[in-house]
C-alpha cells in the first residue's frame, strides 16, 4: 500500500515538471513545483528564469562541451 501511494506521488509530481533555464548564465533545472517562480537567477542573480512544462512522457538532455558549448535535447519516451 506504501509504495503504491509512492508511486502515485511520483507520477503526481511528474505531471507538473518544468524545465527552467536562466538566459543569462543558462544556469538550468527540473522543476516538479509547477507553480514556483524564480524572480532571480539562482546562480548568477540575474534576470528571472524561463520555463518550460514537460510532459509525463518527455525528456531533456543537456550536454556541455568546452567552455561554451551547451546543446538541449527534448524529446519523447516511447512507452
């Protein structure tokens, strides 16, 4: 019963995901509290962070190469 109820909640949160990403410092996170907002970047301080909503069968990569490479991957799992 406990882990079922586990589950659930993960599936929950998983529904409201975000992708925030700052467009200064492209500082950036998943996000499972739909309703936060970031007035600031976390890291740099700078302006408040984009975000994006996934979906319970979406994806992101992020890949970093060099010192100022970065490339964002979205996509979809198939289930």
């Amino acid at each position: 019963m406990a882990s079922q109820q586990l589950i659930n909640g993960y599936k929950k949160r998983m529904q409201k995901a975000n992708f925030v990403i700052c467009s200064s410092c492209f500082w950036c996170a998943t996000c499972f509290d739909a309703g936060k907002e970031f007035p600031a970047c976390p890291a740099c301080k700078g302006s408040p962070v984009d975000s994006l909503p996934i979906s319970e069968n979406e994806f992101y990569k992020v890949e970093i190469a060099g010192n100022r490479n970065i490339e964002l991957s979205f996509g979809r799992s198939e289930r």
